[in-house]
C-alpha cells in the first residue's frame, strides 16, 4: 500500500498511531499551556488581539499538525480561560469534570449525529436511556419524555413551543404545527420572573408572539416571584380579555440563583389552563443533593423542565435536555423526510431523534451524561452539590457579619451577589484588578447599584480559599484608597 496522509481514522496502523500521536501531542500542549491555578493569563484584550490577529488562519499551504499545534499552544492556549481554577467564579460557566472530557473525545471520534438512528445507533439507545433516568430522577412517570438539547435557550424554547402549541390545539382546536399562530394571538401572554433568563424574551420572538407576549412578574426580597403580586396580575390581565397560555418558574435565577414557588405557580397555571414551565437550567443540579433538594421544590409539578447539565452538573459545552410530563408535547417537533427518518423504519423499532427536536444534526450530549453519573454515582454528585452549596453558604455567613460588605439576597443555590460598601466604582475596579490578576469574579446591578458576583460551582473550592479571597478583595479596594 502506497504511504498517503492520515487524515481521517480508518483500521490502519498507520492512522491509529497517527490519531494517537496527535491527542497525545494535544494534551501535552494543554499541560504546558498553564503553570499556576489563576483562571487567566490577565493579558489586554488589544495585545491579545494583536497576537491572535497575526496568525494567518488559512495559509496558502498546510502547515501540518505539528506546526499548527506549536502556534496555537504559544499564541492561544496560554490566554483560554481555564473553567477549572478555583479563582473562576463570574458565569454560570462550570468547569470540566475529567472524565466528562474524554467523554468529548469519544463523541468528537465518533461525530455521530442524533437525528437518525442509522447515524447514531448505540448513541441513540444511550439518550432514549437517560432521558428515561432523568423523567425518574425529577419525579416524572412512564408518560414522559424528553430530548437533548444545545442549552437551556433551546430547552426554554423547546417547552415554549410545545406549551404554545399543546394550548392552542386544547383551548381552540387550532393546530399551530399547520396554519401558525391563531388570530387571537397578540392575547397570549407567558408569565415569568421579572429576573427571568432573556430566552423567555426571545423565544416569544421567534413564537411570532414578540416581547410584548412576555409580562415580567414582579419579585419579592429574596428575588423569587412574589405569588400575591403574580395572582392579581394574571387575574387583572385574563379580566382584560388576555390569555396565558404559559407560566415559567425559575429554578435558580442566573444572578441570584433564587428559586420560584413551583407548587404555587402550580395552582395559578392550573386556575387559567397554563402550562406550567421549569426552568431549572441552573437548580436542577439540587435534585442530587438530600439535603439542599427541597431548595429547588417538586420539579414533577411543572409540564416540563429545562436541565443544563453544563452548569451545576459539571459537564463540558454543550450540554441540556428538555424533559416533558406528556410524551406527547414533543410531537410538535415531528415531520419527516423520505431521506431521513422513514415511518416505515420507526414502525420496525428504530427510534429517530429528530422527531422530538429543534434541530436536525445533533450532538451525542447523552453519553457525557451517562459516563459522568456512572462515575460518579448519586453519591459522588451529592457530595459535589453539598460542597458547591456550602461554600454558598459559608461565603455568605462570613460577608454577612463583615461591615465592609453588602449582600442583599441569601443564597439558594450556589451563587451570591454582594457588594464592597464603598461605591459602584471601587467595586467596578475592583473586579478589573482582580481580573488582570488572574482572578475572575462577576458583576451585575441589583436595584440600580453595581454588585459583585461569585457564582461557585468548582467543587475543588475549600472554605480557605473564599476566606483568602475575601482579604483579597479588601486589600485590593485599600490599594484604590487614595
Ligand atoms: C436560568 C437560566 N436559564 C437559561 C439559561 C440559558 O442557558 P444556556 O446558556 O445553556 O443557553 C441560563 C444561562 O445562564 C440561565 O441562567
């Protein structure tokens, strides 16, 4: 056989050794890219500009493996953020669980894709049983269901549809799948959280319903939708001739992590025929946790539920389902092609994603799902929720008697929002500082004033690191002090 390029994998030895050789030459790049637990190098954006700009992205000629890896180890890696350090605390953006990465190996490898089970037979088996673990981890039963999804934007829009669709055909016998949105359509309304995620905003805008169709309930000192203020608003609003067809809680609201009262949301949605939404992208990690679940309330209350495993669940981009009560919601999503999902097929047993989806070509997230929790047990995510949890809390505890501080809200879940008491702008100068020091911490504005943010979600975070970081913090607004 003549000698050609490796390029793709095959059963030769000279691809496997050649694909072996260049995941291992990778890792040893990412090994050397860092030397020190800071989230980030602490460069300028314009000398990192600079740096990135002069790469010349396609060369007239290959450069090779090799050669391209060097440039990249040198010139990026070096300035990625690295999710793992301890010192990484601003997003909802949670580090990689290791294994969680080889996971990604296996499904980059295989790059089978979910629509159809003749392109992803064992990955497909692998959702349709996770999807069955998670119905029953958040309480569902055997009629539900639920799909994999690119995050939980596309999760909330999945449940948004299917709620949009489910109303319209029970409320007026108007199938949206067909003709689109019902004359009566600028009288819809989704309900949600003032502090809600902007997906409830946009998927109303690509609903055809618009911004309008959004009204924000106002929330009350814990950041949680006050139920009283929700009741009158909804019952004024459906006396006014409007109709909701769909109310949202959030289960761990981005800035706060706050959780809604599920159970009494419950009650409304049921009063004017809503379906009831979870988000939970954020607190559906809880459920893992015996003794900080009843934080997040009964998530088997709601119609359907949005899970990131890519927050809490510490797995890598992308990562997220979309779980139904009804199996039935998610036929909205179903159409067919002659190409690609026959009936006839589906009536002989094999199952094509596709059918319960946004999206066509997809992701083998599942498996990432399956190889953590097998790795880890509910034990091992228990322990990591609990750890998660308490740093929370022990953050809180030791802000909360320090009058050089601020913090307005007691946290739920893993995240708290607090301030330095001297001003919107140490605090903005504060977070740029401890940034170029390598240490990344969030900010966000709560009743008009600039906050600080840790939204802690490494559980390789010990209480000696926060307590370190908040002397930290001090010295660096002493060293702002004229
Ligand atoms: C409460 C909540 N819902 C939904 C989302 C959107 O999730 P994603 O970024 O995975 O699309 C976020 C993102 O932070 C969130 O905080």
């Amino acid at each position: 056989m003549s000698h050609r390029d490796s390029l793709v994998l095959s059963s030769s030895t000279q691809d496997r050794d050649e694909f072996r050789r260049q995941v291992s030459a990778t890792m040893d790049a990412i090994m050397a890219s860092y030397d020190d637990e800071s989230a980030f190098s602490g460069m300028d954006p314009f000398e990192l500009r600079r740096r990135i700009q002069a790469i010349d992205v396609l060369p007239d000629s290959g450069l090779g493996f090799d050669d391209t890896l060097t440039t990249v180890a040198r010139e990026v890696l070096p300035h990625m953020l690295r999710t793992w350090s301890v010192d990484y605390m601003p997003h909802l953006h949670a580090p990689s669980l290791m294994e969680s990465i080889s996971s990604e190996l296996i499904i980059g490898t295989y790059n089978d894709s979910m629509d159809s089970w003749d392109q992803s037979p064992a990955a497909t088996e692998v959702e349709l049983s996770v999807i069955r673990c998670l119905c029953t981890l958040f309480g569902y039963d055997g009629n539900a269901d639920g799909c994999f999804t690119s995050g939980g934007s596309q999760s909330n829009l999945s449940g948004i549809i299917a709620a949009r669709d489910a109303w319209c055909m029970k409320r007026l016998g108007h199938d949206v799948k067909r003709h689109g949105n019902p004359d009566i359509w600028p009288r819809m309304r989704l309900y949600t959280s003032e502090i809600s995620h902007f997906s409830m905003d946009k998927s109303c805008h690509l609903l055809g319903l618009g911004h309008d169709a959004v009204v924000k309930l106002p929330v009350d000192d814990r950041c949680r939708i006050d139920i009283d203020q929700a009741r009158r608003i909804i019952e004024r609003d459906v006396e006014a001739g409007l109709l909701p067809f769909c109310i949202v809680a959030t289960l761990g609201t981005t800035d706060f992590g706050s959780v809604d009262d599920i159970a009494a949301l419950r009650l409304i949605a049921d009063r004017y025929g809503a379906h009831l939404h979870a988000d939970a992208a954020y607190g559906s990690g809880a459920v893992m946790s015996r003794r900080y679940r009843e934080r997040i309330g009964d998530l088997s209350l709601a119609d359907s539920i949005t899970v990131d495993f890519h927050k809490m669940f510490l797995l890598p981009i992308s990562c997220s389902a979309i779980l139904v009560k009804d199996a039935s919601l998610l036929d909205c999503f179903e159409l067919h092609a002659d190409y690609l999902n026959r009936q006839e097929d589906e009536e002989d047993g094999y199952v094509n994603l596709v059918d319960k989806s946004i999206q066509t070509t997809r992701r083998a997230d599942a498996l990432k799902v399956l190889i953590s929790f097998m790795t880890h047990g509910r034990d091992g995510y228990e322990r990591m929720i609990d750890t998660v949890i308490g740093n929370a809390d022990h953050f809180h505890s030791r802000i909360s008697g320090d009058e050089d501080f601020i913090c307005p809200v007691a946290p739920t879940l893993s995240s708290v929002v607090f301030a330095l008491r001297d001003g919107d702008e140490v605090n903005r100068a504060v977070r740029r500082a401890l940034l170029s020091s390598g240490t990344v911490i969030g900010q966000t504005v709560k009743d008009g004033r600039v906050m600080l943010k840790f939204t802690l979600l490494n559980p390789a975070l010990t209480h000696e690191h926060i307590d370190r970081l908040i002397e930290r913090i001090k010295a660096f607004r002493d060293r702002l002090k004229p």
